[in-house]
C-alpha cells in the first residue's frame, strides 16, 4: 500500500439554518506514503477543518477517509481513538499544550496514552524536547515559554511516539527562520520513512522547498494536488 490518506468527497457543514457554514464541500485528498505533503489554501477555506477529519477527531457529513489502510469513516469512535493515538501526531494550530503540565510531562502524554510506563515515557519527551532545541528545559510550564518555544513543545508531542502520519497545522507560525528549518529538518526525516508521510498545512513560504507535493485549496474544495516544482510558489496563498 503506498498511500497515506485517501479523502474522498469530504463534506463538513458548521452550525443550523441560516447561520449554517460548510467548510468543506467535497474536499478530496490523497497523499502517498514516504512524502510530504503540503496544503495551502485561502483562511477560511476548510484546511483545518479537513486536517482534522483526516486526524479523526471530527467527523465529516459525508465522504469517505482511509488512513494507513484503516476506513475511518466506518470504524467506531472507540477504535478510531485507539488508532490516533497509535499511529497520528497532530500539531494543532493553536498549539493545545496542557498549561498545568510541565514540558516534560505535555510531551509524555502520547506515549503514556499509548501505555508505556511514565519514567520511559519522560526520557523519551526529554529526548524529543532536545530535538527541538528545548534542552534543559523540561520542568518548565508552557506560560514560562515564548510562543515559538510553545509551538516546538507541541511539535515534540506529535512526534515523541513515532507516529506514521504526522498532522500539521501551521507549524512554523511562531518560529524564527533557524528553527523553523530545524522543524521542517525533522519533519522531512519523518516524511523519508517508506511507511511513514507528513501532512502541513501553510501560509508560510519558507516552507515550500520542502513539500514532494502541494495541494491547493479554495472554498471548501481541493482543486489541485501536484508534485512540487521548487522555487515556483503555489497560486494560491492566504
Ligand atoms: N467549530 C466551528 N464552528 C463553526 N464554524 C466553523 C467551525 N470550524 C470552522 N468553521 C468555519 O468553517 C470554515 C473553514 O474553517 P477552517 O478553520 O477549516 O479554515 P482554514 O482554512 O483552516 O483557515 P485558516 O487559514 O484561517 O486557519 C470557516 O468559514 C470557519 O468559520
Ligand atoms: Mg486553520
């Protein structure tokens, strides 16, 4: 199987009557395994919306998502929760780092989830907080932290359990040119793996020279999914 997600007519309406929004209206996606794969869109146009139908924390009206061979669509709430946690690292736009947990234990919690021992898991997140550049840091709180710190604790919680897809809201929003190339640097070794692929969504050129492909987005739909032409940016940007 060479695919890594296959989306297939999503639909995803927000609110009731008037005040109904559909953020996606047949949004369609696929995205091999050993990539990375680059969404870029318009704000407003439905990426986080369809990041997070493909992650499976939201379900879509209709449509059809396959991750890593698994039909998500037609799985159980239950064990589509089981399958995240296994093998899906989200890197949330807002960052979502628990504020009463220092950075050591935000960082843990995906391997503690997935039932390995708490000392194991908090060598393991100092490990990953060290990739980031988070070294000696650890006992911190994410309050203590700058927003591009903040944003690396949360690129370290997506990938501290070796997820084969990695999820990734605007990952480099918060970050300064050195470290945002760091963390892409990380994200490209994931994307390398045969069995593994690495979705971002961006408005952030920098980001570019490291997508295989980009998708485009606009109003609810995806209406192009090429291998990238680096130096080239994509039409459409937000
Ligand atoms: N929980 C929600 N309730 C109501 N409307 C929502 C909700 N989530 C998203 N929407 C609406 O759906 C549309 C798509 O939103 P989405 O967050 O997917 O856009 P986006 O492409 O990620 O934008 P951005 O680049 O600004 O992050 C927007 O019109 C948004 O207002
Ligand atoms: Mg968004």
């Amino acid at each position: 199987m060479s695919i890594a997600v296959h989306a297939s007519q999503i639909t995803k309406g927000f609110g009731k009557g008037a005040a109904r929004t559909m953020a996606l209206k047949g949004a369609s996606l696929d995205a091999p395994l050993g990539e990375l794969q680059l969404i870029v869109g318009p704000s407003g146009c439905g990426k986080t919306t369809l990041l997070s139908i493909v992650a499976g924390t939201l379900i879509p009206d209709e449509g059809t998502v396959e991750v890593l061979g698994e039909i998500l669509t037609t799985l159980s709430q239950s064990k589509v929760t089981a399958f995240r946690r296994r093998n899906i690292g989200f890197i949330f736009q807002q960052f979502n780092l628990i504020p009463t947990l220092n950075l050591i234990e935000n960082t843990s919690v995906p391997l503690l989830l997935n039932g390995i021992s708490r000392h194991r898991a908090e060598r393991a997140a100092e490990a990953m907080l060290d990739q980031v550049g988070l070294s000696g840091r650890g006992r911190h709180y994410p309050r203590q932290l700058s927003g591009g710190q903040q944003q690396r604790v949360a690129i370290a919680r997506a990938l501290v359990h070796n997820p084969r897809l990695v999820i990734c809201d605007e990952p480099t929003s918060a970050l300064d040119r050195e470290t945002g190339h760091q963390v892409m640097n990380l994200l490209k070794d994931v994307a390398r793996a045969p069995d593994r692929s690495v979705i971002v969504v961006t408005h952030d050129p920098r980001v570019y020279d490291f997508a295989d492909r980009i998708a485009e987005m606009e109003d609810g739909r995806v209406l192009s999914n090429q291998p990238a032409s680096h130096g080239q940016p994509p039409a459409v940007t937000g």
